[in-house]
C-alpha cells in the first residue's frame, strides 16, 4: 500500500516540484538572513519572527515577502531527527554549514561555545570522518561524494569565521523558548537554493536509511530499510522476519527511499495544519493525495487508500491505512430520522432536529450520531490515544473505544461491515447511561437517541421495524386503556414490557426524594424473570400507594391489574426502557371526550 502511495506521490512531484517544500512549517522562532560579503560587507537582511498565534489561529510572518524563501532554506537544513545530527552534542540543529539552528535556551545558557561551534564546521569540512568507523555508512557518503563533489571549503571556513568573530544573534529578543535559525546567503536567492539542496543532500542520503547496518549491495545498487514509520534496532529484535533469509521488513534503492522520504515530509507539513485524513487516489488519470481535517467532508474516490496520520514530535506516523474502493460522501440510500418515541411537536418546534425528511449526506449523519449520542466527543476521538482522551463519563468512554474503527471505517472508507451489530449494542448502552445519570425532569436526551438508534437500525435492515412497532404498541395500549368496561389482555410480551416501563415512569413521579434520577427504571429493566419484576412492581405499589389517589375503574388501576395477571414468561429490556422514556404518560392522559 505504502509503495502506491509513493508511485502516486511520485506523479504529483513531477507536476509541482514544491509541494514537500510548499507543504514544510516553520517552527516557533525567529529566523535571521545574512548576506555573505566579498570581505568584511556581511550584513544582516533580515530578522523575522514566525510563530503561530492560537487566538488568531494564523502563522504570523507568513506575509513576509521572504516568508516563503526561509521556509525553503530551513526545508533543506533540517535534520532527518535528532538520533541523526551534525553536531554530537545536539545543540545545533541543522545538516550544513550554511545554517545554524539553536534553541534560545542553548544561547541563554552558553551552550552554544565556540568549542561546539568548531567541532560542528569542523565534521561538516570533511563528512567522510562522521562516517569512517561504519564501513556501510562510509561507502554510501563516498557514493554521493562522487557524485555532488567535495565541500566548498573556502566558503565553509568564511562562514565559520563570521560566525565565531561576530555576533550573529545580536538584537534577537532570547526570553521566549523557541529557536533561532540564522541561514548564510547570496545576493543570487536561485544560488542560494542550488547550494541548500546539494548540502542538503550530503546529509540526507548517508542518514537515509534506518540503519545502515540493514544495507546490501545488490550488483553495485545499495539498498537498505527505509527510515519512515519503520523501527529495527538491537533493542528489537523482535521486529526482525526471523524466518527468513533477509530479516527486514522491505529494502529500498536511494532514489525510492528519498522518494518516500518526500512522501512523508509533505506528509508532515499537512499535519502540522491539522489535516490527519489523507486520500490516496490511484484511479487512472486521476492520481493524487488530498488531505483533510476532521471536520472536513472527503470528496468521492473510485479506487484509492486511506491513511490516518498523526503527528508524533518531529515526523508523522501512519496509524491506520486500508483499501478503498467507491467511497461516496453521498449515501445509497437516504437516511430518515423518525419520531418514533413521540416527542411532542412543542419540543421538535423548539429544537433544531428536523425530523421525516431525507438525507442524503453521510457526514450529515455523521453529525447526528455524534452529537446525540456521543455528545460530540466521538469526531475528535476516533483514532486518539486511549490516554489523551479527557471523557469523565465512563460509559462514553468505554462506547467510543469499542465501536470507534467500525464508525470511522464507515465515516472515512464507506464499509459498514458490523456496523448493524455495533449501533444495536452501543446505542442501548449510551441510552442506558443518559436514564442513569439524567435527573427525572428531562427525558428529552434519551428520547432523541431512541428515535436516532431505531431509524439507523431501520436503516440498515428494513426489517428491523422496532420504532414502528412501538409506535404500534403505544397505540394499541392507548385504547386498551380506554377500554371503559370490555376486559382485554396484552398482545404480546413487547406490549407488556412497555407497559411495565409506563408503570415504573408512574411510580417515579409519585417519589418524593430530594433528588430523582432515570436509574430507577433498572430494577424492572434488568429483572431476569416474570416473578421478579412482579415482585419489584408490588413492592413499589405497596410503597407509594399512599400517594395514589384511589377512584374506581383508573387507568393505573387497571394497567396495574394485567401487568400482575399477565402469563407470559418473557422480557423485553428494551421496550421497559422505551416505555418509560415515553411521554406523555399514557395513565396521566386524558381521554378525547373529556
């Protein structure tokens, strides 16, 4: 998958060279240009301070005329990570001699001696002795050597006496902890560039691979383990193919490798804006990779990737990938939100639900699961670490980590492979939760997830008619309530599981505790058997039935009455609950003549 992702990659380099370059962040700092003289006519072009303002949420400096210059320049000295450094002490954090990179910090501190400067132009005059006791590193530098040339030594050794006669950070506000990157130019800026990418360059292809104890020479073409998304080391083992003759996972000549390597720098620069989501379309003709933030909706792919990526310090890791095939933003099918638990139209008026009419978006649908089911914290967690996510709320929780690949590899790759499976099991759990942990004045937040889980369950099989069939059976009971002397008996056991839900409401509202809450509905929802539930229902009639007002023939008379004669020996959890949760009550309601 990661070798489409890089021959499509390869494709959209060749049609815009700059998009690595293009894609590339600054770090918070401030960033100096200084002109290389002839002589002693060094001067300072530039001091600017590029940093990200979180309340504006926009990169300040970016308007600068050579805002875009630097973020070449600082693309091209940048180390691949700190294992990899010019500099031993990990002070300076750059790859050649044209720049220094250092955390105000280190100046404050004076880290940054002339010793350390020194050793740094010292290693960067001649590379060949960074690489001289690993033989496979030596012989990959010596190649590259061959080809770019040897150091510029004459403007090497300038540089290092600018820097260690002057002081090139004078002037530069040092308090705030970021960095200071100071890059040597010419007056010609495409010299400049030319000079930036060969000494790039000489860093970046000795430092390519992940080690270069991996490397093999495969009939004069060095290859070896690539460094992205990729770890092996002697701490490791256990990432080696034991079985196999080569032990690493996959090897790579240095064309592809630095290919991949670009991949994943431009990777890292969308990253770094928030877009976590990327596309990979590999349809004839329409090559590309887009990337997107959480909240935006991905455009259609016929045949394709998708990778979910995250920034860890200084790279970017792919978390999830997966085939793609036909994904649509637009649904098959338009989803219907159905007020099947009756909410009243005073409180539909009042809300911004809009219930019976089509969707045709599948990020509208999105919004309605995460909003009233997981009170949006589902959009944000979907592929967070378990340790980052800040929900008190344990069942919440404990729902989003459970069903979060199934809600994600339908909200992002269109499957709904044990999708149906995972709302049925998920939504109880979350209804169950709102009853439990809600104070008994508002049943509004259960009602909506009732009527959103039975139109998705519905959705998915249309023969999962549940919120139909309660519609049916509030109905049905409604006049066998109002049957004034005709005796009747209930249909069935879902008949008399929301009965017994309308029964637990009633009890509910004829306590007198200082503070009620929906969990009292759980005594008769999870009763295991007939017997049981009877005997809780009795023991709260004999408890409240002070409370009752007695007149002949009521309705809870009556309801009470075939709850305790009923024969039957099943339960249904489910309907206790939605007969609870349903309102008005059917036993405080009025007949229409009266």
């Amino acid at each position: 998958m990661l070798k489409e992702a890089v021959e499509v990659f390869e494709k959209k380099l060749k049609q815009n060279s700059r998009i690595v370059v293009d894609s590339h962040t600054l770090k918070d700092g401030t960033y100096r240009l200084i002109e290389i003289g002839d002589n002693d006519d060094w001067k300072i072009l530039k001091t600017l301070d590029i940093f990200f303002d979180k309340k504006a949420k926009e990169v300040v400096g970016h308007t600068d005329e050579d805002y875009l210059f630097i973020k070449e320049l600082d693309y091209y000295s940048k180390l691949l990570e700190m294992n990899k450094p010019i500099d031993p002490k990990k002070i300076i954090h750059t790859n050649n001699y044209l720049s220094l990179a250092v955390k105000k910090d280190s100046i404050v501190t004076n880290k940054i001696t002339p010793e350390v400067i020194k050793n740094f132009f010292k290693i960067l005059k001649n590379p060949i002795v960074k690489y001289e006791k690993k033989a496979k590193s030596r012989e990959l530098y010596q190649n590259v050597e061959e080809r770019l040339g040897q150091v510029d030594v004459d403007l090497l050794e300038k540089i290092e006496n600018y820097v260690l006669n002057h002081d090139i950070f004078n002037g530069i506000d040092l308090t705030k902890k970021n960095y200071v990157k100071v890059f040597f130019v010419f007056v010609d800026r495409e010299k400049t560039i030319n000079y930036y990418k060969k000494e790039g360059e000489r860093y970046l292809l000795p430092n390519l691979y992940n080690s270069n104890d991996y490397n093999f020479n495969d009939n004069g073409m060095i290859i070896g383990l690539p460094n992205n998304n990729m770890g092996m080391n002697a701490k490791k083992p256990f990432l080696e193919n034991k079985t196999r003759k080569v032990k690493v996972p996959y090897l790579l000549d240095q064309q592809k490798a630095l290919l991949q390597s670009q991949l994943f720098d431009y990777l890292l620069g969308e990253v770094s804006k928030g877009k976590y989501n990327f596309y990979v379309n590999n349809f004839e003709g329409k090559e590309d990779i887009i990337g997107y933030t959480d909240l935006e909706e991905p455009d259609d792919i016929i045949s394709g990737y998708y990778l979910r990526c995250r920034k860890e310090k200084n790279e970017v890791e792919i978390v999830h990938a997966d085939n793609i095939t036909c994904y649509s933003k637009t649904l098959k099918d338009p989803f219907i939100l159905r007020n099947y638990i009756g909410i009243s139209q005073e409180i539909i008026d009042k809300s911004i639900l809009n219930y019976d009419v089509m969707i045709d978006e599948l990020w509208q649908v999105r919004h309605l699961i995460d909003s009233i089911l997981f009170e949006g914290k589902l959009q944000f967690n979907l592929y967070s670490r378990v340790e980052d996510i800040q929900i008190n709320d344990a069942v919440l929780k404990r729902c989003i980590l459970e069903n979060r690949a199934t809600l994600a590899a339908w909200f992002y790759e269109g499957k709904t492979n044990q999708l149906e499976s995972s709302i049925d099991k998920f939504t109880m759990d979350i209804i169950n939760n709102s009853l439990s942990s809600g104070e008994t004045t508002d049943l509004y937040k259960a009602q909506r997830q009732f009527n959103l889980r039975w139109s998705l369950l519905e959705y998915f099989n249309i023969e999962r008619t549940i919120g139909k069939d309660m519609t049916h059976i509030r109905e049905t009971l409604r006049k066998h309530l109002n049957l004034s002397i005709d005796e009747w008996e209930f249909e069935d056991e879902k008949e008399f599981s929301f009965a017994v839900g309308q029964v637990a409401r009633y009890f509910s509202t004829l306590s007198k505790a200082n503070k009620h809450t929906h969990s009292y509905v759980n005594m008769f929802s999870n009763a295991k058997n007939i017997d049981l539930l009877k005997q809780r229902i009795r023991m709260n009639y004999e408890k409240y039935n002070y409370n009752i007002l007695e007149f002949e023939n009521s309705k809870f008379d009556r309801l009470y009455t075939q709850i305790m004669a009923y024969e039957g020996t099943k339960i249904n959890s489910e309907y206790v609950t939605a007969g609870y949760t349903s309102t008005p009550s059917l036993i405080y309601e009025k007949k229409e003549e009266e």
